[in-house]
C-alpha cells in the first residue's frame, strides 16, 4: 500500500500533523505501538500562551488563574485575568484529535509497530495477530517521542534527556503549584495539579537523576504537602530536549522524537502539536509561512541554555530559582516568558 505520508506515533503532534496532511489532499497513515490512543506519563497541563484557548471548552478539566509557586524561601502567587494554565485529560484529549484526524481521512493502525525501514517503505508489525505488511511512502514522520525509533534510523544521537514521574491520586483540589526546590528536584521542579476528579502529583528532573532516586525525594516532599504517595502506582517517561534538526531529505522529526520539548518544564504537548502542523504545512507547500515553527526553535534553544546553565551547581541553580521566583513576584518577568508558547 502507498501512501503520501506515513507517521509514527499518535500523539498529539502526530494526529495534528496528519488532520491538517489529510485535510489538504495527501494521503496519510498513522502507526501506533500502543493498543490505545491518548495516555501517557503527563501532568496534564496547557497553557493559555499555548493551547488552551484552541481546545474544546468540554476537553478542559479545570482552568488556573493564578499560579503557586514556592522556592526554598520564598512563594508567590502569580495572576491574570485569563486562565494561564489549565488541565486536561490525555486520555481524552487523544480520543478528540483522532476523531477529528478519522474525519480528516486518516487511516489510523493502532497495536503496530515498525520492523524494518528504508527511506521510502516499511514493513509493519501488526499486534496481536503477528501479521506483517508492507507500506510505501513519499514522506515519513517521526512522532514517535523520546525513544524515537526513526531519530534512530537517521543516526542521530539523544544526550539531552529529562525525566517526569507522574502519580495521579484519586482527589482533587484548587491550587496549581509549582516547586522549585533543588533539595529533592535538583534543577528541576515538583508540581501539584488538580484535574477534574483527581490530582498530578509529579517532578520533573532535566538533568541525569536515575529515576528511582528521584521517586524517592518526590515521594519525601510529597509526605510534607499532605500526600503519602507510598500506596499508589506512579508512572515514569523521558523528555528529549536535544534538538538537532527536524527535515532531513523526505523524512522530518516532530514533538519529543524531534528533541522539542522543553528543557525548562518539561512542557511538551504545545511544541508537539505546531512542529506536526508546521511540518505538515511545509509538505503541502515549500514556501508556507513556518514563523510558529521558528519560535518553538528559538524558545527550545534558549531553554536549553537555561537548563545547561543550572546545571552546573546545586548552589547555582538554587540561587537562580530564587532570582527567578522574585522576578515573578515584582513582574520583572511575565510567566509566559517560561512557557513555550508565543
């Protein structure tokens, strides 16, 4: 079977990527390893600078004026009149973007898998049934996250890579929290995130904190906010912020596979969905204007620098949390200037 366009992984950078393909004539397959579409390790958040006035008023479980955030001394909250973040579920927000994708004329191939792959065809790996097909293409996509198997294929390197653990407990709250404690998250953060019926309990660590070691100090932390994390599951992703191009000849890296993810906070769903839609402009037209692409670029990179800068001494990155969280407190700087939406 032939297709114009064929990408792997159907996340929100790979369905978006595929709808606006689709809605403009090219014909599109999207493979997916996982049985179902949607859940991943996340806490869930977008942003207003982002996406959140984009999605689905029915998608969004609760929406946060004002952000918590704590460093070892100080803590703020820091307000607008719009919500700056807001929560949805992935589960949910996946099933919404491949109906709209099915709409678009998509063909979706959930439970398969890439066995062999050459820079025109693949042949596919069908679960359970163990079948085996062959497809052709004019382009491939690589939306497959951080363990991209087509970043592989090309021989490109991941060195740059965070980790996220995710607990997600069965209640909710009212606050968004955000905590900036070197003690137990290094250069990274801790977060409290309400949902609709349940709370994202997590932290993320850009720098190498083995992962079990880093569950450790999420769930000391978490025992001082109120939270015994011990008697519930926890899940745990890696985050690839080593972005090292996106086109290469007829295959392009999108999201995570492609390193967009930021180094900062992790934040990956927003980058996702505008490097799959501006690569998907740039097939359809050479010459389409790709200026949200080029700022995701520029946002990746200096947060990149960051992360690299704070990386070098806990006693540094303590002080800078701390230069940073009074900036924010004397709106010195805009919370938006730490998102990687425009």
């Amino acid at each position: 079977m032939h297709y114009d366009v064929v990408i792997v992984g159907a996340g929100p950078g790979g369905l978006a990527c595929a709808t606006r393909l689709s809605q403009n004539g090219a014909s599109t397959l999207v493979i997916e390893r996982k049985p179902h579409i949607g859940p991943k390790v996340c806490a869930g958040g977008i942003t207003w600078s982002g996406l959140l006035k984009t999605v689905p008023e029915q998608l969004i479980e609760k929406a946060f004026p004002c952000q918590h955030v704590w460093s070892r001394l100080q803590n703020i909250c820091v307000s607008s009149e719009t919500p700056i973040i807001a929560t949805v579920d992935r589960k949910n927000l996946g099933r919404y973007m491949a109906d709209a994708a099915k709409a678009a004329g998509v063909k979706i191939h959930t439970s398969t898998s890439l066995r062999h792959l050459t820079d025109s065809g693949a042949e596919l790996f069908h679960h359970p049934s163990s079948e085996r097909s062959i497809v052709s293409f004019d382009y491939l996509i690589g939306a497959d996250g951080s363990t991209s198997s087509v970043r592989r294929h090309l021989g490109i390197p991941t060195n740059k890579v965070g980790i996220g653990i995710n607990y997600q407990l069965p209640c909710t709250g009212s606050k968004m929290e955000w905590h900036l404690n070197n003690r137990y998250f290094g250069n990274g953060y801790g977060w409290i995130f309400p949902h609709k019926e349940s709370t994202s309990i997590g932290a993320y660590s850009p720098t190498a904190i083995a992962a079990l070691h880093l569950k450790k100090r999420l769930c000391q932390w978490s025992l001082g906010r109120g939270y015994d994390l011990s008697q519930h599951p926890c899940k745990a992703g890696y985050i690839n912020y080593d972005y090292r191009g996106h086109h290469f000849n007829r295959t392009f890296l999108i999201g995570d596979a492609g390193g967009f993810a930021s180094a900062l906070t992790g934040e990956g769903i927003y980058p996702a969905i505008i490097t799959g839609e501006s690569v998907a402009s740039k097939i359809i037209d050479p010459n389409s204007d790709l200026s949200d692409l080029d700022e995701v670029i520029r946002r990746q990179r200096k947060f990149a620098g960051m992360v690299s800068l704070t990386s070098k001494s806990g006693i540094l990155s303590a002080i800078l949390a701390e230069v940073g969280v009074f900036a924010l407190r004397n709106n010195m700087i805009n919370f938006t200037m730490l998102e990687m939406g425009k």
